[in-house]
C-alpha cells in the first residue's frame, strides 16, 4: 500500500509549485481540453478503467503507471501537480493507499474536479478489530461500482457524450461479469484450498475464487508496512510450506525483502505452486486482461 511517508514528498513539491497554476498551454491535455475532459488518476489501473469506458472522451494521466516501479516509493513530479491544476475528474483509490492525491489537489487549487474515492464507493469496511483491505481493484463488485459511478460522473461533466459512456460502460461491465464466472468456477472446483500471499493485495480475488488465506496476519501486515516480521511469525510462514498447507503462494512482485525471498524460495522447494501478483498494470496490459490472466494463473497452480 501507499503510506504517510510519501506525503511528505508530495507537500514539498506542492510547497515548491505553488506559484505554477494551470497553464493553458504547452501538452496535449491542455490543447485538447476543450473537447475532451480531463481525468486524472492515482495509478494506471483506474486510469486503464476510465480510458476503456469512456475512449477518445477523455484524455487519461496516470500518477503511478511504470509496471517496474514499486508503488510503495511514489514520488510526485511537477506533471502530476500541473495535471491536477487541470482536471475535471479525480479518481484515488481512498483507504489511505493514496493519501498524496488529496493533498495535491487542495494545492493545486482546483476545486471543480469530482473526486471519485474508489474505496468509499465500494462500501468496504474494516473487519472488526482489523484493518482494512484497500486493494479494491482485486474486487470485481467494487470496480462495477466503480464504473457506474464514472458513468454518472463523466455524463454529469459531458452530457453530450453520455450514451458514449454508457455503451463504454456496459461492454466493460460484461467482461469483467465473465472473470466473476471464471472466480465461481474455481470456487466449485477448489474451495477451501488453502492459499499464502506476502501482502494482502490479491485477497478479495482470492476469496471470490473460494480460496483460504493461511497467511498469520502478522506476517503479511509487516510486509506491507515495510516493518521487521518477528521471527516466530517467518517461521510460521514457512512451515505452510513444508508442511504442505498451502496450494499457492500469491506473491507481490513489486514488493520484496528478505522475508519476502525466503517465502518464495520456501514454496519452490517444496513445490508449491507461485503466482505472480502486482499493484499496478503490466505493460502491454489492460486492466481486463491482466484480471483474467491472473485467474488464468490461478486455474493452472490449482490444477
């Protein structure tokens, strides 16, 4: 997840651009801004959703899009501060994953962008007495909400093209229905297998598929917070695998580290299966596409 410690790096630059506005000149945004709207996005995942409902409508910035770049090191740049001056649609994922967006904006100035907030729309909540999982682009009814809500707000600011949007809107809306089909089937074939990650980022997709999470809290918690994990909980970790509790380790390829290593060197010595997870798109990739070879993945590590 993104943390507080990239806010830092953003209200510097913010302090150092203040003086920037929203030039009307200069990248292809601002020349085409008369006729298409202008979305901004936190990461290249909603930006790739906005861009497959709404096409040529809008013109897409995506904060995070490197597929090699670890989410967790963001650092904002003077393009996204100016992208936001200018934006009429906002979209954050929430949860405290990309507190930096909101605080950029109030920066920037621009207090007619609607900012769509991926995690309230969503209605996920904190289990009791634990945190939330705001990777909510792994939860296919969250993204669905997601694309009814762009549709409202893309037609609120275009209403010209608003039957653009819906049409956009309801054959994006199929495809991702038939990955909830794919999610049932591997439900009807494995539930209850029991599954590792090293961070949360792929659960909801996991738990959609029937699957079971063995992973103690502890261990993929610190992973995430990029904090020690206490030897007794690696040990715990490890033993999934030489005692042959897990059938899959969904390990997050943009986050590593020596627990994160040996997890992975433990799965591959006792031949459990691997499956490679990300935050963000990889190149090549649309967001339909990389969901569906991640389930793809899934089906041939389960057998």
């Amino acid at each position: 997840m993104f943390t507080q410690r990239k806010t830092v790096g953003a209200l510097s630059l913010v302090l150092a651009l203040s003086a920037c506005g929203s030039s009307g000149s200069g990248d292809a945004a601002s020349g085409s801004k008369a006729t298409t709207l202008s979305v901004v996005a936190s990461t290249n995942v909603y930006g790739d959703i906005v861009k497959q409902i709404a096409g040529d409508r809008v013109t897409v910035t995506s904060i995070i899009s490197d597929p090699a770049a670890d989410p967790h090191s963001y650092e904002a740049d003077t393009r996204t501060q100016l992208e936001l001056s200018k934006a009429d649609v906002v979209i954050e994922n929430g949860g405290g994953y990309d507190d930096f967006v909101d605080t950029m904006l109030k920066a920037a100035g621009n207090s007619d962008a609607k900012v769509i907030d991926v995690v309230d729309i969503s209605g996920r909540k904190a289990p009791a007495g634990g945190e939330l999982n705001e990777h909510v682009w792994y939860d296919f009814p969250s993204v669905e909400k997601l694309v009814t809500e762009l549709v409202t707000v893309l037609s609120a600011k275009d209403p010209a093209d608003a039957a653009v949007f819906s049409s956009g809107a309801a054959t994006f809306t199929k495809k991702l229905q038939e990955l909830e089909s794919t999610e049932a089937s591997i439900k009807a074939a494995h539930a209850g297998a029991g599954v590792a990650i090293t961070e949360p980022v792929p659960v909801y997709l996991l738990e959609a598929s029937g699957l079971v999470n063995k992973t103690p809290e502890e261990f993929s918690e610190a992973i995430e917070e990029g904090t020690d994990v206490p030897a007794a909980v690696l040990a715990e970790t490890l033993a999934l695998f030489s005692q042959k509790k897990v059938s899959v380790l969904a390990y997050n390829e943009q986050t590593s580290g020596p627990e994160t290593e040996k997890v992975l060197a433990a799965a591959k010595s006792n031949n459990i299966a691997v499956v490679p997870v990300t935050e963000t798109l990889p190149a090549g990739q649309d967001y339909l596409s990389w969901m569906g070879g991640n389930l793809a993945a899934l089906q041939s590590a389960l057998g």
